[in-house]
C-alpha cells in the first residue's frame, strides 16, 4: 500500500514539473512583447520597463524560470498586475467560496445521481429506466450557464423565491472568519444569515451539479447491472437472502467502484464549471476571479489561477486513486 | 493497384474497412436515439449552411425601432436591444458555434493522433517526453485551459478553435497510442514486420484503419461538449474579437440584462445549443454501438 502511494506521488512529479514549465511560458513567453500584451501598446516606455523589471522580463529566460521556481516553492504566487496584492493571499480569500459551491454542487449530483441510477437499474428497460435515461440525457447535455440563466429566470424573475446572485443577502453584515459564508454564519449564531447563504447556494448549486447528477446516474445504473448479473449475486439470491441484503452488501460494495472514479473525475469538471457558474450566479469565488482578471489583463492572475486548479485538480485524482487501491485489493500492487 | 487474389475473392484493409463502416452504418440506421441526433444535427447544419438564403433580415444590423420586440409573424424570435432579427442571428450562430466545434474536435483529433502515433510507433525518448506534455495539458481542467489559451494568443474565432482543439489533444493521443501499443504485438502487424514491411507502412496500412474505430467513436462523443466549451467561451466574452457578431454564447450573454422583459433571447439560443449538445450526444452514443456491438447493453 505505501509503495503504492509512493509510487504514485514519485509519478507525479514529471507532470508537477511539466506543469510548472507550462504557466511559466504563459507569462514569460506572451507572443510578442509580454509587456506589450499586459499594458496594451499604448503604454508609455516608462511603465513597460517598470513592469519588466517586476516581472524580471528583461533578464535571460533560464534565470526567470529559476526565479520563478524558487518563489513557488516558496509558496509565493506573485502579486495581482491590477492591485499589487498577493495573490496566495486573495486565492485563499475566494477559494473558501469556490469550494462551498462545489460541495453543494457534488452533494446535490450524489443525492439525487445516485438513488436515480440505482432506481433505473432496479427495473431495466421499464418506464421508470427510461425516464431517468432521458432525464440523465437532458442533464449532461444542458450547459451550467444555459441551465444558470434558466433557474434564475424561472426560479428567482418569474417566482421569486430564491435570490438570483451573490453569497449573501448584501444588508446583512457580519464577520469573516474562515471565508465559508455557511460556517461563519453559524460561527456568529446568526440564524437570518445562514438561511440566507443556504438560499443563495441553491441555484448556482443545482447549476453545478446537474451534469455531474446526471453523469453519476449513468454510471450507477451501468455499473449495478453488470454486477446484478454476476455469479457471486446469484448465489446470494440462492442462498436465501433478502433482496435488501444482496443490494447492499453483493451488489452495492462491487458497483461503488467505478461510481468512485467519476465522483474523481468530476472534481475537474467542478473546478471548470465553476469559473462559468461564478461569473453567471456573480459568485465571488475563484472562477469569477479568473474572468475578471483575463478581461483586466492581469496575466499573473491567470497563470497562477491555473497552476493551482491543476494541482488540486491532481492531488484529487491522486486520492481517489489511492481511495480506489483501498476499496479494491485487487489492484493495490499492479 | 496491387490486390491480393485468394480464391477469387479480393481481400485487402481498404476493402474491410469499407464493409466494416457500411456494418455499422447499418446498426446506426436502426437506432432510433442515434437517428434522432443525426437529424437535429443535420438540421441545424443545414439551416447554418442555407443562413444566407433563410434569413430575413440582416443579422449585424437592426433597427433601433423595432427593438425588443416580442416574437411575431414579422419577426419570428423577436428582436434584441439593437433590434436585430433573433431568428436571423440564430442562423448565422449555428454556423459559428458549429463550424467551431467541429473544427475544434478535428485539431484536437489530427494533433493529438499525430502526437500518440509518433509516441507510440517510434518510443524512446520521444514517447515519455510527449506523454508527460500531455498528461500536463490533462490536468488543467478543460474550460480553463481554453481560456488560458486564448487569453494567450489573444481573441478570436480561430484562437477558441485552436483553444478547444488543445484540450482535447491529450484524449485522441492517449487513446492512438494505446492502440498501437496493443497492435505491436499482434499477430499480422509481427507478420507484416517479418514480411520486410517498413515502419511507416506498417502504421498506416496495418495499424491506423483498426485503430480509428476508438478515435472516430470519441470524435462523435467530443463535440457535444467542444460545443459547449466554444459556446461559453463566447458566453465569457472569450469568443469573437467583434462583439456584433452572431454567435450562441454571446447572444446568451446579451440576454442576461433582460432576462426580465425579453425571456425570449435567453431562451432561443439557449434551447439551440442545447438541441445541438442532444443530437451530438445521441449520435455519439449510437456511433459508438454501431462501431463496437461488444459495449451494447
């Protein structure tokens, strides 16, 4: 099992470095002059050697990279172009809002995918099966902000009973504390508050979600029946044990597996569908941070929202897969 | 040409390969779901083909007048802020984000198979250092690798093709090369080697027509969402460099500030990408039946 894990963290230093290399040339290697492209060719001279020397542009490229290497490890991400602030700073500011929505987003997509495939599975080619097929089809082939701007239209002009943007109702006013809304509104005992974050998740949530709820679903009810068909399921059912129990314990525990998988996969679908759900719900989070700073030419934003999201994206992958070794002997030392 | 003659009967890989798509063309047609999607598919094309010809009024010139005007029998889906034909700019955008996609999955695929046939036919140092380059690209999620892309090469319709094309360069390469690896040591490729054959001809000869089945299965299933990914960079204000222009993402765009009193512009165009992201999906789904009958359940 350590070997394993080992194994995989060694794998992913090549790609760690790739990585590095890659956001590295986003900004360093801009085609054309990198400061013309950030400042526009209407900047004075002046400008455009100041921020060649903040960004070391005017120095060899081996030594940038080096530069840049160094502070990365040092943890340091650069300051923002627009407003000289750090960006590890502001990223941990609006990351907390990101990852709220997206574990709103995943629980919707598992409380509903889930009981939908296995429902559909339950009874194969019955009315109930292709409902959820069509449902499952409907879901992953409606864009995030197709469906955004649908929910909002519906659910919040048409009859208004969910808010149709922010965190938060703007009049109320509390502290921030861990940058969770649904945590610091529980941490300061305001009731009125937390109902009203719970009610601004909700659209962007199901927004979120919909495609992962409706991916899950597909795969829960492929996977429980080519396990229902195995022989180890019919010799429970002979065996005399009630229809519950092979569900659970002989069907359930082997379909859980590629089930596992695409919740892990979909973690990268999360982080994407973000930055479009961020800028349609006006959700301050990472995503709509990024839009905001492509549209300001902010480069150093870019490059490092990227950076991160990849490695999160990575270190995600890297657990499902241990995750997955753990649930599944068989593969643990292949 | 040269053919083989064994009984009288020609057997050569261009004649197989014909028979195994005119086999699958046949699946295809009795797949009710897949002909679905080919119909919304080949709809839509055409009605983005024959725009110049269907379209009453001119899509990037309005009449103030007439602005936000509901649907009517003037003007079929209305009109927007401008008082631009809705139905008009629907037809010049399917041909936009279409052709886009399409586009987008065709770099994706020549590059990304170019990429996985140099990796896996000539190995060595080649293969890892390509294979690393595109696990790297695989770990960005996609949508904001595209953005990256263009916020890179600056905007325009070409760079989101070129943008999407990249994000999907990784799958086609992965997906030929662990083919050919496979095909390496099967037995009419150790044949064809041992017959003299060269390096080249054996990838294209013997190699590319079995491995094309997995790759032209996961073309149909990617530009469903090369689609969408296009059609939200547009949304993002990503897309094409000139606002005015027709185009699904950026009409949605245009209808956030009236989601109020002109539902309509949200609705339209949001209904055609949904309708385009169905038929590719169905056909894809189908494609992938008719190719390979083993994954039929």
């Amino acid at each position: 099992m350590v070997k394993y894990i080992v194994r995989r963290l060694v794998g992913a230093i090549p790609v760690l470095l790739g990585l590095s290399l890659m956001v590295f040339a986003f900004l360093h290697l801009l085609p054309g002059d990198p400061a013309v492209a950030i400042l526009g060719e209407h900047a004075t001279p002046a400008a455009m050697e100041r921020l060649r020397e903040t960004l070391g542009l005017n120095k060899p490229l081996s030594e940038q990279y080096l530069t840049y290497m160094g502070d990365l490890l040092r943890g340091d991400l650069g300051n923002s172009l627009v407003n000289d602030r750090p960006i590890l700073k502001s990223f941990m500011e609006k990351f907390p809002a990101t990852i709220e929505l997206s574990v709103v987003a995943m629980l919707f997509a598992i409380i509903v995918g889930l009981p939908l495939g296995r429902l559909a599975a339950s009874r194969p080619h019955s009315l109930t099966d292709g409902a959820v097929t069509v449902v499952s089809l409907l879901g992953v082939s409606i864009p995030v902000f197709v469906l955004g701007l649908l929910l909002q239209y519906f659910l919040s002009v048409q009859v208004q009973i969910l808010p149709p943007s922010g965190r938060i109702d703007a009049r109320l006013d509390f502290p921030q504390v861990t940058h969770f809304m649904l945590v610091d509104t529980i941490l300061t005992g305001n009731l009125e508050a937390f109902l009203s974050a719970l009610g601004h998740l909700v659209l962007p949530g199901i927004a979120l979600g919909s495609i992962p709820m409706a991916t899950i679903a597909r795969i829960t009810r492929a996977s429980v029946l080519e396990v229902a068909n195995d022989d180890h399921v019919r010799t429970a059912r002979a065996k005399g044990l009630s229809e519950a129990r092979v569900s659970k314990r002989h069907i359930m525990r082997n379909a859980w597996l590629p089930v596992i998988t695409v919740i892990g996969l979909l973690t990268g679908y999360l982080l994407a569908g973000a930055v479009i759900t961020e800028t349609v719900f006006a959700w301050n989070g990472v995503g709509s941070w990024v839009v905001e700073a492509i549209n300001n030419h902010d480069y150093v934003v870019v490059q490092s929202s990227i950076l991160v999201f990849a490695v999160i994206f990575l270190t995600v992958n890297l657990i499902v897969d241990i995750l997955y070794a753990v649930l599944d002997p068989r593969i643990r030392y292949s | 040409m040269e053919a083989t003659t064994v009984s009288g009967a020609r057997i050569g890989p261009a004649r197989r390969s014909r028979g195994l798509f005119r086999d699958a063309w046949g699946r295809l047609r009795r797949n009710p779901p897949a002909m679905v999607g080919l119909f919304l598919i080949v709809s839509l094309v055409m009605l983005g083909v024959f725009a110049d010809l269907i379209a009453p009024y001119d899509p990037l010139a309005g009449r103030l007048a007439d602005r936000l005007q509901l649907p009517s029998a003037e003007h079929l889906m209305g009109t927007d802020l401008q008082g631009r034909d809705v139905f008009s700019r629907m037809l010049f955008g399917a041909r936009v984000s279409l052709m886009a996609g399409v586009v987008a999955v065709a770099v994706g695929f020549l590059v990304g198979g170019c990429l996985g046939a140099i990796a896996g036919v000539f190995g060595g140092w080649l293969d890892p250092i390509i294979m690393r380059f595109m696990d790297t690209l695989l770990a960005v999620p996609s949508v904001l690798l595209a953005i990256g892309v263009v916020a890179w090469l600056g905007r325009g319709l070409g760079q989101v093709m070129l943008a999407v094309g990249i994000t999907y360069t990784p799958v086609f390469a992965r997906l030929l090369r662990g083919s050919i690896l496979s095909l390496r040591e099967i037995d009419y490729v150790i044949a064809a080697r041992s017959a003299g054959a060269s390096r080249m001809r054996i990838l294209v000869r013997h190699m590319l027509p079995n491995a094309l089945t997995p790759m032209i299965v996961q073309g149909t299933l990617s530009l469903g969402t090369a689609i969408v990914t296009v059609t939200a960079l547009g949304f993002l204000g990503l897309g094409p460099p000139d606002p005015r222009t027709a185009e699904w993402g950026v009409m949605l765009t245009d209808s956030i500030r009236f989601l109020r009193i002109a539902p309509y512009l949200l609705f339209f165009p949001g209904a055609a990408i949904v309708l385009a992201v169905i038929g590719f999906n169905l056909l894809g789904d189908g494609v992938r039946e008719a190719l390979d009958p083993r994954q039929r359940r």
